[in-house]
C-alpha cells in the first residue's frame, strides 16, 4: 500500500455508497495523495466502495474511493480509487497549501 503523509484537513464530504446509493454528509479531519479521514455519525463499514466529493475553499474535489475501515468512535478512512486528472490537480493544490501551514 501507498504511504503519503497526512495533513489535518477541515471540510465537508459528501460520500454515497455505490451499492446502496446511500448519502452521507460529514467531515473530512485529514487529506493525503492517496485518501482521507472522515468523522461521521453513521460511518459504513470497511470495505465499502464509495463516490466522494470534498468541498474546501470554493473548490471541489471527487473521486471514488473505499472505506479502508471504521472505527466504533466514528472514523472512517477512505483510500482514493480513481481521481480524475481535474480533481487531481485540486488535490495537489490543496495538499501543498496543507504542506505550506505545517512548515509556518
């Protein structure tokens, strides 16, 4: 598996489940390369392919992803799938930005 560093991250999230078409709006708490963390209230569980869309400073950002797992406190971790070229670019923008505010 990938490993890239995580950056603390505030934004909203909007995740659907593929299978189920179910529609969660929640939190994202850490944004990396390859994934991100979420708090939600009703996490889904390990495994789940997901649609996600992450809404930060004007921007938007979707991929699909999977649940890597969820923790009983709310946590979910989402590895991105499949990110478009548009949405990678975004992420990377938003990832040096994150970069920028940990070296001030």
């Amino acid at each position: 598996m990938l490993r890239a560093r995580r950056y603390p991250f505030a934004a909203s999230v909007e995740l659907t489940d593929l299978q189920s078409e179910t529609h969660l709006q929640e939190r994202a708490i850490d944004l990396s390369l390859y994934g991100c963390g979420v708090v939600a209230s009703k996490p889904f569980s390990a495994g789940t392919r997901v649609r996600i869309r992450i809404t930060h400073g004007g921007g938007n950002f979707a991929a699909l992803g999977r649940v890597i797992y969820a923790t009983a406190d709310g946590e979910m971790g989402i590895a991105f799938t499949r990110v478009e070229q548009v949405h990678q670019i975004i992420l990377e923008k938003w990832i040096s930005e994150q970069r920028e505010r940990v070296r001030i």
